[in-house]
C-alpha cells in the first residue's frame, strides 16, 4: 500500500589474493561484515585466470 522503500548503502570490495589465503580472507570479511541484519552482503570467491603488475612485468602471485 504505496510504503517507502528503504534502500540500505551498498559498498563492493575486489579483493585479490593468492589461492592458498583465500579461506581466512573471506573468514576475516564475516566476521567484520556480519551484524545479523538483512543486508549484510554477499561473498563471491572467483579463479583469477592471471594477474600482471604493469610497472614491472610481475605476474600472478608475485604481482598480488
């Protein structure tokens, strides 16, 4: 019956690690993120094909 939405702030965060710390990342973002209210976001955990730092030519874990 024409209420008011309420739209809560949205923040994304990339973050880019090696396979190996990906668990305790997103362990780590729980807990920090979790307040037990709707909203509390959504984490995506995503293979990086390949990662190259531009200034040196470093690639993929080195370059993280």
């Amino acid at each position: 019956k024409g209420g008011v939405e309420k739209f809560l702030a949205r923040k994304k965060l990339e973050i880019a690690c090696a396979s190996d710390l990906a668990g305790r990342v997103v362990e780590a973002i729980q807990q920090a993120a979790n307040t037990g209210a709707i909203g509390d976001g959504k984490i995506f955990v995503l293979d990086l094909g390949e990662a190259v730092r531009i200034r040196t030519g470093e690639t993929d874990a080195v370059a993280l």
